[in-house]
C-alpha cells in the first residue's frame, strides 16, 4: 500500500519517542519503508498533543500536513490499537491533495 501513497503524491513518515538507534533498529528488523524519525525529547510529540498521559510515548495518530505545513486532517487513538485503516488514511489525503477539506 505504501506505492499506492507514492503514486498519489502523498509522503509518509513516523515518529517515534524512542532514541535514534532504537528506531534505526526498529525500522532495519521491520522492514519499514517510510522515514522513521526519533523524538526522544519529546518536543514533536507533545507539539502535536499526543503524547500519552503519564508516559513518555505517544499515543498512535496520524496527520495529514498539507504542502503549507498545515494540519489538514488528524486522528488521535484513543488506545494502542487504535489507528484507521491505510485505505481510510489514503482517501483523506487524495482528497485533500484534489482540495478538498
């Protein structure tokens, strides 16, 4: 699904509260395709207002950035689990990318 992002124009990056050898790690042993950016300070995280109450991790989420740097469309999860489908995610983005809101 990730080419289907591509063909649409769309980039994709994840960013995690752990240090840069861990995510490094992480990525090379998941065979992950899109940037996996480190925050282990936290400052990206709590930016954006994910940042799990009581713990130094995130809470999953995903932002749809517009060319400006504008956050067009957000979904925080609510639990570990809870994330929306890649197809639900590439909709969004398609749609805004034709602009719509």
């Amino acid at each position: 699904m990730y080419g289907q992002f591509e063909e649409a124009g769309v980039g994709l990056a994840a960013i995690s509260a752990d240090e840069i050898e861990d995510s490094a790690e992480f990525a090379g042993d998941s065979d992950i395709r899109l940037p996996l950016l480190a925050d282990p300070t936290l400052e990206t995280i709590e930016a954006y207002g994910v940042r799990q109450a009581g713990n130094d991790i995130a809470v999953p989420a995903v932002f749809i950035i517009d060319g400006e740097g504008l956050v067009r469309w957000r979904y925080v999860g609510e639990t570990m689990m809870d994330l929306p489908d890649a197809k639900t995610v590439l909709t969004k983005a398609r749609a805004i990318a034709n602009g719509s809101p």
